[in-house]
C-alpha cells in the first residue's frame, strides 16, 4: 500500500495481513495528525487571505506588462515598496509592472487610525516572440544628423506628456480597443529590422487603412498631438488619469487637439502609416508613468465601480 502525504512517499509492505493493518493504522493515524496540523494551517492561511482581500480590492493581471486598478477608501493611503501612489476622491489607485519586471512588490494600504493591510505581489514571468521587420528606408534605418537631432526631440516631448500626473481617474472605468483591426503585432516582441535588432515592441498593432476612425479607449484628455515625429509619424497622446496614458503612433489625422477633453467611443485620430510603419496600422500603446504597458492586458481590466 502507498500513502502520499505532501510529495513524500509512505510505503507499507505486507509481510502478513495483522502486521499490515497494524501498520496501515499507525499510517492512517499520523497522515491524520499531519492533515488536521495541515487543514488549521492552511485554515489560517484561507482567513488571513480573506480578510486581506476584502481590505485590498484589486483587478488586472498580476504579471510583466500588467496594469493593476485597486479600490479603497478614499481618505487611505497606498505604498508601493514604500513609494506613496496617488488615490483619487472616488478611491481608486493604479499602479503598473514593466515587460521585464523581476522584483516583488509590497503593496500597503493604511487607514486613517493607523490599521494596515498589505500583499505581496510578484509579476509572472512570460516569454516573448522574435518579429522580423524586412524593407525598411535607408533614411529611416540610417537617419542623418538632422533627423537624429528630430527623434531626440520627439522622445523628449513623449517623456514629458507621460509624466504628467493628473486626477482623473478614468484608468479605473475600464478599456475598448480603440479599432476593430486584426492584431497584427503585439506587446513585447523582439524586433529585429532589416536583420538589425532593436529596442523591444511595446504596443499592439493592428491592421487598418489609412483614413480608418481611431477611437479613445477611456475617456481622457489629449496630452499631445504632434503630425510628424522622425519614428512614430502622427503621435497623439490621451491622459486617462493617475499617470496612465494612451498612445497612438503612424496616425494620418487628428480630430482634437491639445488640451481637448474625449469621451471613451469617441473618434479621436485616423489610422496612418506615418513614420517608420511598412503600412497602414494603428500601433497603441499605453504607460504608467515611463512603465510601458501591455494594451492586451488593460483590455481584460474590469472596472471596480
Ligand atoms: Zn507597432
């Protein structure tokens, strides 16, 4: 007879059928001191977990390129690794983990008496594609001192638009995808141009024609429109609030502009294939502060309200 208990093996060998249930007994007895030890642990575990989960609401995907949305009382405060993160007046708070995040995090919420809850959070690992781009211009592969000096620039003012940290707190109310193309390149893949590789892909394309309607995947405002930088051609970016920001690249058009206030639906921009972009696509992208985001995964976010 085999008794398994934790991994460990127990063999019982019959020698006689006395000896075997003598033997059986003295198994059964200790299998169930260990179990009973085991279910009040694993009890407390069970109660200590329900109790923080009450207290930490929490929705997203606990994984690299994850965007968490959390809800709390509005008057307590939230640390990350001891960092402070904003709550909004409704209560919510976001926070998010990068493509190659490896650490672990100790999420705190603390009321106003004093009483603290907290969780460990450890982004899962995933894997990544190899994608290969062929038949990109020499210009842009190559580009001269001017254009060096443009790309510069443009990366700063993208740098700049995702700092911003405002109330808003549309992050919390849920994503659309911005159109109905088939997804044609996706969060994280390595890319490699005309066999050169490069920096890493951080949004989700998706097949379109130029002219197509790109709409607000959350309400926001726009942080930023810009119709021609070096790389990424018509650039808009969207604030939804608390740092977390939407961003279009290779747009043909913009229906807004700075400052403006968009609904979610709300037809923003037109599908492009302005800077380096082989054709027509929509690329999105979304940040948490200069954390880039994987789009796929703020579209399973439920809202919390
Ligand atoms: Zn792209």
């Amino acid at each position: 007879m085999k008794v398994s208990l934790k991994g460990q093996l127990f063999m019982v060998k019959p020698i006689n059928s006395t000896l075997t249930n003598t033997l059986t007994n003295i198994v059964i007895k200790n299998l169930a001191n260990t179990l009973s030890k085991t279910f009040i642990s694993l009890a407390l575990i069970a109660s200590f977990a329900a109790n923080s989960q009450e207290q930490i609401a929490l929705t997203g995907e606990i994984k690299q390129g994850g965007l968490l949305v959390g809800k709390t009382l509005a008057q307590n405060t939230v640390t990350l690794n001891g960092k402070a993160i904003t709550v909004s007046k409704a209560g919510d708070y976001t926070f998010g983990f990068s493509r190659d995040d490896k650490k672990s995090y100790q999420l705190v919420i603390t009321s106003v008496n004093g009483d603290r809850v907290e969780k460990t959070l450890t982004p899962e690992k995933r894997s990544y594609n190899i994608q290969r781009i062929e038949g990109i211009k020499k210009s842009i592969m190559q580009p001269n001192p001017k254009s060096v000096a443009r790309a510069k620039q443009d990366s700063k003012q993208v740098k700049t638009a995702r700092k911003v940290a405002s109330p808003l707190n549309y992050f919390a109310q849920g994503f659309i995808p911005p159109i109905e193309g088939i997804i044609t390149g996706v969060y994280g893949s390595q890319r490699v141009y005309n066999g050169v590789p490069k920096n890493p892909h951080f949004g989700l394309d998706y097949a379109g024609k130029t002219g197509d309607p790109v709409k607000a995947p959350a309400s926001g405002t726009v942080l930023l429109w810009v119709p021609d930088m070096f790389y990424s051609g018509g650039t808009m970016i969207i604030d939804h609030g608390h740092g977390v920001s939407s961003t279009f690249l290779h747009l043909s058009n913009s229906y807004v502009k700075q400052g403006d206030t968009v609904e979610q639906g709300q037809v923003v921009a037109a599908v492009g294939k302005s800077g380096r972009a082989t054709g027509p696509h929509l690329d999105w992208r979304i940040n948490w502060f200069n954390v880039k985001i994987d789009p796929a995964l703020v579209l399973k976010v439920k809202p919390l309200h």
